[in-house]
C-alpha cells in the first residue's frame, strides 16, 4: 500500500513539474548569500504553486567562476553569443550599465506602481541606463565596521569614531597583547587589486568631507590628499598584511578572535563577539558607506512567453509585501525607500537602522563608458603610493585625469590673448571698411557697392570666429555649429567676388552674365540657400562627442561616423572647391582685361591664399594632430589667418594702389578701336578664328561651320578677353541706344533675336534717321574715302565697330552721312553701291576699277556679330538660316556676291552658341 502512495505521489509531481514552465535563474555564490537565494528561490515556488502560476524557479550557479569579475565577464560573454540558457540573470549593481544592451527594458512588464516606486530608489542610478529600467534591485548591502567587542572591553576602549582613535587603539591593543605573546591584527580591510578594493578606497577618502553634508572631495583637494597620507601611516603602524586582505582572509578573520577591527560587507557572516557600527570618520559624525547590493534583469534573447513568466517572478519579489516581510528578515536591506523611511518598519531590524546612519554613497559607475577599467586604474595609481612610494601629488593627479575632460577654459590666458587679437583684427576691419568710402579712396573700391562690401567682410569676420565657438568643453552643439560657421563665412564671402567675376565675363551678352547683372543679391541668396540645404542634411546625422585617452590626459573631439553624414560634409566641402575652381577658370579668362586688371590680380592672391587655406584645414580635421590645445589653436589660427589674409589682399591692399584716372566712355571706346597708342593695330589670327564661327567665308553651303573646343575657347578669351569685353559691352551699349530711335523697327525687322537674314530688312523708306551700325558710303565720296586708305593696303581688314583694323570706319570720311541719306526709295544698300559701275577710284593700286571691284578682296569682320564676309572669285557661302536663294529672291538687281551687311545688334544675344 505504501508502494502505491509513492508511486503515485512521484507520478503527481512529475506530472506537475512538466506541466510548469521552467525559470532559470544564475548567481554568484560570494559567501553571503547562498542562504538568501536559496531562501527566495523557495519563497516563490511555494507563491508559485499557491497561485497556480505553473512557473518553476531553479537556481544555478557556476562552479568554476571564483571571483565577482569573472562571474561578470562569464554572463557578459554569454549574452553577448545570444545565449538563451539562463532566464533570470542576478548580477551586481555595478555590471547593470555594462549589461544593459542583453537585457530587456521592464517598463513593459513591471506595473505602474512598482514602476513609481523604484524609479526614485536610493540606487536608481545602478538600474536605470539611459531612461530604460533594465533590472530591479533584489536587495543592497553596505560596508559596515565589525569591532572585536571582547578585546575592546577587555583593554576598556570604546568602539573608534575617527580614524585617528581606531589607529591609536588598535595600536595600543597590539602592542599589549604582543606583549602577553597573542598576535592581534589590528586594521583588516579589502584594499587590494580588486573591485572590493576600490569600494574601500573610494569610501574611506568619501569619509574624509569636512561636514556631513559635503560632496565627494575631489580627488585633487587637501581632503583626498590628507586621507592618503592618514591611510599610509595607518599601514605603517599596523602592518601592511591587514589591509591587503582578501574576502578568504576576511572571513577568517570574523570566525575568530585575532583580528580588532575588521572592514566589509554588513552581510558578511561571523561568529564570536563582533560589533557592528558605522566606518570611522576624518571627524565626529562623518562617515562613509559604499552601497553593494544585487539586481534582476530579463535575458534579451529568451521567447517573450518566458520573459512574461520571468516579470511574474521578478514582480513578485520587488513587491512592497515581499522586501518588508522577506527581504528585511534575511538579514539584507531592501532597496525602498519607503521601507527605510517608515520608522515603525526600521526599528524592528538592526540593518535597516544602520542603514539610516551610513551616509552611503555609490561607485562611479558613470564616471567613465568602461567603469572598470577606470576602477582598475584608480586603486593602481594609490597602491603606487602605498607601497611604491611614488610621489602622492601625481598619483592624485593621474587619477583625476581618468575623468577629467581637457579643454582650453574660456578664463585661460591663451585664450583671453586670443578674444584681444579677434576683437582688434575686427576693429581694424571696420575702421578700413569705413576709410573706404572716403572721397579720396572710394574710386577703388567700385567694383561692389557699400553693402556688398559689407557682406564680403562680414563673411571673413564669421571665418575667423570660429575658434571661439571652440572654446570651452566640447560639446554635440559646438561640434554641429562649427562647421555651419566655416561654411556660411566661405560661401558669403567668396560668392560675391564669383558673382561679380562672372559679371566681369568677357562675353557680355551671355545669359547667365546678365542674370547676374540684374540679379545680384538673388544670386548671393541662392549660393546661401544651397549652403543651407546641405548643412540641414548634414545635421540629420551630426557630429558627436568622442573621448580621446592620450596617455593619462582625456579630451573630447567631434566625431561624424555615419555614412550620410560623412557623405553630406564631403558634398559641402565639394561644394567649396567648385566655387574655388569656378573662380580661378574666371581668373584665367579676365586677365588680360585691362579694366579690372587690378581685381584680378588682388583675386589671385586672394583664391592662393584660398586653396592653401582650405587643404590645411581639411588635413587638420582628418589627421591627429596631437593634445587637446593642438586640436584647438591649430584650426583656429588657421581660419583667423585666412580670414584676415584674404580681406587684405582683396580689401585693404587697393589702399596701396595706384589707379588711373578715370576714363570716359568715348575714350574708352577710342582705346577699343585703335589702341592705347592711337595707331590701328591687325586683328590676330586666333581673335579671328574665335570671331567667325559662323562664316561667310566657306567654300561650300553644306559643310558645317568647325566648333571652337572648350580649351581653344578659354585660351582665346585668355588672350584677347580685354578686346571681346570691350567690343561685347560697346555692341550692348548701342542696342540699348539704338532701341530707343527706333519707332517704326518692328514692321521693318523680324524681332526675333535668332534672326541673322537680310530678308528682314524690307524697306529703307520707312527707317527712321539714325546712326547706322555701318554706313552706306556714298558715291560721290568713293574715291576720296579709299583713297585715303591705300596708304594701310598692305594689311587686313577687319570690322568696322570692334577692335583695331586698318580699314577701319576712321579712314572713311563718312562722319555726316547716314545709310538712309544716300538712298533712294528704290535702292537697297547694295544698289546703292553698285550704281556707279564706270567710277573710277583713284589710289595706289586701285585705279580704273569700278566701284564694287574694289572689294573683291576684302574680308570684312564683325566682331560683334561673329560674321565674316570675303569676297570669292567664284560663289559665296551663306552660313545662314536662310540659303542663298531667299537672298537673292530678295535682291534681284544683285549682280555678284559682292555686299555689305550689316546685321542688327540684337542678334548678338544669340552668339551664345559659339561655345
């Protein structure tokens, strides 16, 4: 019968715990708290099986893991794999923040009320990592004095309140029982290599605060100084082997009676006559207790089921009932602070009155991204002084520089001489701004007006504060405003002088010249639109702050790791060098115009300086260029130095210059068609070239005008950009004049600008009296006219408005003549001309010709129109939108290609297809 019971009592048990979903927890046994795990692991099973949740909790452990820190690296490792074999992971409060991306946020699965409760919890900081709850406190331990109270009454000393009184009296009661022949450790403390080692330390220098109420003295402070200094003579007279003691030896000690005063945990077990109390103080009342303790998180990586049985399980223990009834009774503290606030539920455990008398103080875990390694170095650096004797000063120092962020203070004398050269540098600016526009010096600076010129100094001022923006520590804001300060200045500044340059172009009449003439201020916003739009992008993933560990010297430098930012800062600086280049192309093309020959050449200087400027600047962003000061002076000198080179190359330096009187427009005219020296010069050939693109001159219709290259085109404008700016700007000039003469042109000209046909001019009686862009010589004055030209015979002609010709309109005395003039209403200027087939012309080497023989050999060029016209011994070619067959249907009396056109100024917009 009582077989039966078994066997069915088995069968029961197996069958429920298959039917239960499995828990499985994972601790490190630390020789405190195996009873405590083992005690709650129990408490919720029976909750468990009561409520009839179905949830079994096992504990495990790892057997071979001796140490808290390699418990620590073991679940890092096996959350890191994705490992689902633990479910609840119980690990020290100090390894929450290095574990927090395993674990899984609780604001999900814990309720409201718990939730409020522990989100202001003494220890809050160990569990909440960047706003998530990661894990919930199980219980806290403190460190806590055990005081050998046998001893104590024995030699009638009373428990020591400073650490003056417990040196003296573990140094009196040594020495008496050395004495009586007993060896007494009087001082045993975990001060080794060890995570337990440097809680001892952090506390025991936290214990050394004038007042209660005093932060942590920083590291530096005669606090921490006086305390390292207490802590070695505490060594020296007790013996070193008592504070290198290990948690083995500790524990020892409290099994016996040959240890004094011994420094742990409050949790730790003991047996014999141990007093528990507060850790002595610098003064009376001033303590120090750093919190340990254990917290519960969820593995990431389990099913969700297991993780909504895991929150049961976890809520069941951080619940007020449960810390208050359970937790408390273990001996442990909890972690609420509603639990150590109610006096009616303290008072009825010691720990928990101790626990409102320790000034506890918890371990920088967010001092530093790796805490431990920063603890590791901490308690190195004061063992060196310890028991290496080295100088205390710089182990202090060295320690404070683990956390010590670098940065040149705003308060430094580097950078208050700094503040003083940008101030001057930019007063000095504004003085030479103002000098400008005087009566004596405004001549020089007509190039932009008073408020361009403003902005363009406005945009060097913007480039070299931004040093200043890097002042102070370094922050996410002053590495994403820095680059938009270099951005902005470089744009301002240089896009105004590319503006104007293009306005410069020799080739006046280019659309995108005269968009820039009479959209200047559209032009500068639509450059600063582009810089914007790509400075918005690149703050769609900005800059962020990254520490830099030089040796012992840590510091902070801006940092652009994603792909689309690093792509954005490359387009913005791309950006740049097009403007760059853009500029220097302009240079190359408006040297030889002697007009603004002075710009160009300050421009020169100024796009030198540019281009060495911005490659030092990129170099110095991309390349380590050493301590933090380097990192901060270097790019700060460099854009000061660019900012006030450039504005005195382009700006101040027209102060030094000696310009020519100003010219009048006839004069400049003059110039354009004779020369400088007044004596008609020979077109060039390669000008020629670049003005007949489309010729007359070809010896068939059908074969396509050649296409000057790119390259041929800018050496040309290179060359003879001083001619085809003055000859582009006097062919605008007489547009602008001719329109306004003009009353009846639209029913005499197709006005469209493409046309180039004589087809359009229809009828000379209906022209209005005006200039003629070229005149119609008369008969009667033929022979005088060429006959004051046989003595240029021997060189080539070229148009009549433009640049320098030997046949030129000056040695054609037609000065009071107009086209319409000498023109019946049944003449067209080809008539006209060839009227006279029996005049003779006198001149060398002309006579007995008829009028119209005396251009068979003449090649007339306008430079405007880029039309030539050659008179061949056979045909002419009309490179034309209309053949040679609409022009003579419109001119029957024509008896030869020999003509004089002239085709209106208007078509000149259309000469734009020449490139």
């Amino acid at each position: 019968m009582n077989l039966y019971t078994y066997i069915i009592l088995l069968l029961l048990f197996y069958i429920g715990y298959v039917k239960s979903d499995t828990v499985n927890l994972i601790y490190f046994q630390d020789g405190s708290n195996e009873k405590i795990i083992k005690s709650i692991v129990e408490d919720f099973n029976n909750y468990s099986q009561e409520k009839n949740l179905e949830i079994q909790l096992i504990d495990n452990i790892y057997s071979t893991v001796t140490t808290p820190e390699s418990y620590s690296e073991t679940i890092e490792f096996l959350l890191k794999s994705k490992s689902s074999k633990y479910d609840l992971i119980i690990h020290d409060m100090i390894d929450s923040k290095k574990l927090a991306n395993y674990l899984t946020n609780l604001n999900e699965y814990i309720s409201s009320p718990l939730f409020e409760m522990y989100s202001n919890g003494i220890v809050n900081d160990t569990y909440i990592i960047n706003k998530n709850m990661i894990a919930l406190p199980l219980y806290i331990e403190y460190s806590m004095l055990f005081s050998n109270q046998d001893l104590l009454d024995k030699y009638e000393k009373s428990i020591p309140k400073t650490w003056d009184d417990l040196i003296n009296i573990a140094k009196f009661i040594m020495t008496e029982e050395l004495n009586s022949g007993n060896e007494v450790f009087g001082y045993s403390a975990d001060m080794t290599d060890t995570e337990s080692g440097f809680a001892s330390f952090y506390e025991y220098i936290y214990s050394f605060r004038e007042k209660e109420t005093d932060p942590y003295p920083k590291i530096t402070n005669s606090e921490a100084v006086e305390a390292m200094k207490k802590l070695k003579k505490l060594k020296d007279e007790l013996g070193e082997h008592g504070i290198r003691s290990n948690q083995n030896d500790i524990n020892e000690c409290l099994n016996s009676s040959n240890c004094l005063f011994v420094k742990t945990w409050n949790t730790a077990p003991h047996i014999g006559n141990y007093t528990v109390s507060n850790l002595p103080g610098h003064a009376t009342g001033v303590t120090g207790s750093c919190l340990g303790g254990y917290n519960m998180g969820i593995n990431k990586h389990i099913s969700n089921k297991k993780k909504e049985n895991v929150a049961k399980v976890i809520n069941y223990f951080v619940s007020y009932e449960y810390q208050k009834d359970n937790i408390l009774k273990y001996g442990v503290q909890s972690a609420l602070k509603d639990i150590y606030d109610d006096s009616s539920i303290c008072q009825k455990y010691k720990q928990c009155q101790d626990f409102r008398t320790i000034q506890p103080i918890l371990r920088p875990i967010h001092a530093k991204d790796d805490y431990f390694d920063y603890s590791h170095r901490y308690r190195n650096f004061l063992l060196k002084y310890l028991y290496d004797d080295t100088d205390l000063n710089e182990c202090l120092q060295n320690i404070e520089y683990l956390t010590k962020i670098f940065y040149e203070e705003e308060s430094s004398l580097m950078n208050k001489i700094y503040i003083i050269i940008i101030s001057v540098t930019v007063l000095y600016m504004i003085i030479t701004y103002c000098l400008a526009f005087t009566k004596k010096h405004r001549g020089k600076f007509g190039l932009l007006n008073r408020f361009y010129w403003f902005l363009y100094m406005l945009g060097q001022i913007i480039i070299m504060c931004y040093g200043i923006a890097g002042m102070g520590e370094t922050t996410n804001f002053k590495c994403q405003i820095r680059p938009i300060i270099f951005s902005v200045g470089f744009t301002l500044s240089n896009t105004i002088l590319l503006v104007r340059m293009l306005i410069n172009f020799p080739e006046s009449e280019r659309r995108f010249v005269r968009f820039c003439e009479n959209n200047f201020g559209l032009t500068l916003i639509i450059s600063l639109g582009i810089d914007t739009i790509l400075n918005v992008i690149n703050l769609i993933e900005p800059y962020e702050v990254e520490s830099i560990i030089d040796g012992n010297i840590m510091y902070n430098k801006c940092k652009l790791g994603t792909m689309l930012g690093l792509l954005s800062l490359a387009i913005i600086f791309l950006y740049k060098i097009l403007i760059l280049i853009a500029m220097a192309i302009l240079v190359f093309v408006e040297w030889n115009i002697k007009e603004f020959r002075h710009d160009i050449r300050y421009l020169t200087s100024t796009l030198f300086i540019s281009f060495i400027i911005y490659f030092l600047f990129g170099m110095v962003q991309n390349i380590n260029l050493g301590g933090y000061k380097e990192r901060f002076f270097i790019p700060a000198m460099i854009t000061y130095i660019y900012g006030l080179s450039c504005y005195s190359a382009y700006f101040v330096a027209r102060f030094f210059s000696k310009y020519e009187d100003s010219e009048s427009e006839e004069s400049i005219i003059k110039k354009a068609i004779h020369g400088s020296d007044g004596k008609e010069k020979p077109l060039p050939g390669p000008l020629e070239k670049y003005s007949s693109s489309y010729s007359l001159n070809q010896s068939n219709s059908n074969v396509p005008s050649k296409r000057m290259s790119i390259t041929d085109r800018l050496i040309s404008l290179h060359n003879y950009g001083d001619e085809i700016k003055k000859s582009s700007d006097l062919i605008k000039s007489s547009n602008n004049s001719s329109n306004t003469n003009l009353s009846s042109s639209l029913s005499i000209f197709n006005p469209r600008k493409s046309s180039r046909s004589i087809s359009n001019i229809n009828d000379f009686n209906n022209l209005n009296h005006r200039p003629s862009q070229i005149t119609a010589i008369p008969e009667n004055r033929t022979t005088t006219s060429y006959g004051s030209a046989s003595s240029h015979s021997n060189s080539n002609l070229t148009d009549s408005v433009g640049h320098d010709s030997n046949y030129s309109d000056e040695h054609i005395n037609r000065s009071r003549t107009h086209s319409s003039d000498n023109l019946g209403t049944s003449f067209s200027r080809v008539n006209r001309i060839n009227s006279t087939p029996n005049k003779t012309i006198m001149g060398s080497g002309m006579n007995k010709m008829r009028s119209y023989d005396n251009f068979s050999s003449i090649g007339f060029t306008r430079k405007g129109s880029n039309i030539s016209f050659t008179k061949k011994t056979s045909q002419t070619n009309l490179s034309r939108k209309e053949s040679v067959k609409s022009i003579n249907d419109k001119t029957n009396n024509i008896k030869s290609n020999d003509c004089i056109y002239r085709e209106d100024n208007n078509n000149n917009n259309n000469d734009n297809k020449l490139l």
